[in-house]
C-alpha cells in the first residue's frame, strides 16, 4: 500500500456549469487521492444510494473512501421542497460537517451541493460555513449546476463545465456506466 500523502494546506474546488462531468471529474480526484492513500469523504446531496454504478466502484476503493448518499426518490420542485427532502439536505450538511471538521479527513466531496442550493434545500450561508470552518488541510470540491457567485468567490478553483455538442441531442439515451 502506498505511504500515505497528507495536505499542508487544504483548497476549495467548485465545479459548475450546464456540461456533463462535473461528479466524474470530482470522482476522477477521490480516485488519484485513494491511490495515495489519502482519506476521502464523498458526500452526495439530491441523490438515492444505490441507484449509481459509482456506489460500487466507491466500495472497491475500500477504506481510504466513505460514500453517504443523502436525497429522496423523484424530483424536488425549486423552493417547495417536501419535510423529507430538508431532513435529507440537513443530515447531508450534518455529514459534511463532521468530515470537514474528521483530522483523519484528507478530502471531502459535496458532490450535487450546487443543486441542493439552487432547489433550496441549504443555503449559501450554510454552505459558506462549511467551507470557512473546516480544517485548514482538508480540500472541499463542491459540485453541481448553478453554483452561486458567493460560492465561487470563496473557492481557490472554479472549473465551469459547458456543453457544446451532446449525443442526447440524436436520441442516445443514458447508459448505465457512463451517465448513472
């Protein structure tokens, strides 16, 4: 097993915008930080476990990566969220706020955070706490569509992801291992 690498100084990742990639670029880094042996917490907002092929690629990273999925069957509509999709954000910021404060915790990943802003179901002072809270060593990547001008000037790194050409366009639909 490779020694372990450990961050003198933790960053903020924002990746954002209407193009595909957002979760599998944030993904792409638990999985080069695992080959590091570094702890990584992902953290998915909006999200049931067990419907993605990525819960079980994250099992066979073993240790070195926590997956919490936090979210409810079915759509939430913007700003009319039910009781048990706040309960779900709420336990899902509870999450992260316990890995961002874990000084075994080497990276966290909120991935889908930008959306439970955007539909409302956290709030940016929240999500602003969260990051200006954590341990200095910890790198947060906050994920999603929509993400906020304040959440952008907080972060070190703003990556937007934009589609120019999409197969969906001609008909192709989603594929399980390469979209879910």
């Amino acid at each position: 097993m490779a020694e372990r690498t450990r961050l003198k100084q933790g960053e903020v990742q924002v990746y954002t915008g209407n193009g595909k990639g957002k979760t599998t670029a944030a993904f792409g880094l638990a999985l080069r930080a695992a080959g590091c042996n570094m702890h990584v917490v992902i953290i998915q907002f909006m999200k049931v476990s067990g419907h993605y092929a990525e819960d079980e690629g994250i099992r066979r990273l073993g240790d070195c990566v926590e997956h919490y999925a936090f979210g409810n069957p079915g759509w939430v509509k913007k700003g009319d969220g039910t009781p048990e999709d706040y309960a779900q954000a709420k336990a899902g910021m509870d999450k992260a706020k316990e890995a961002l404060s874990d000084p075994d915790v080497d990276i966290v990943i909120l991935d889908e955070i930008n959306n439970a802003l955007w539909f409302e179901l956290v709030t940016e002072e929240e999500v602003l706490d969260l990051i200006k809270n954590r341990l200095p060593n910890i790198e947060v990547v906050l994920t999603g569509r929509n993400a906020p001008q304040s959440i952008m000037d907080a972060a070190d790194l703003v990556t937007e992801m934009r589609e120019i050409k999409h197969y969906y366009t001609k008909g192709v639909p989603v594929r399980r291992g390469i979209e879910f």
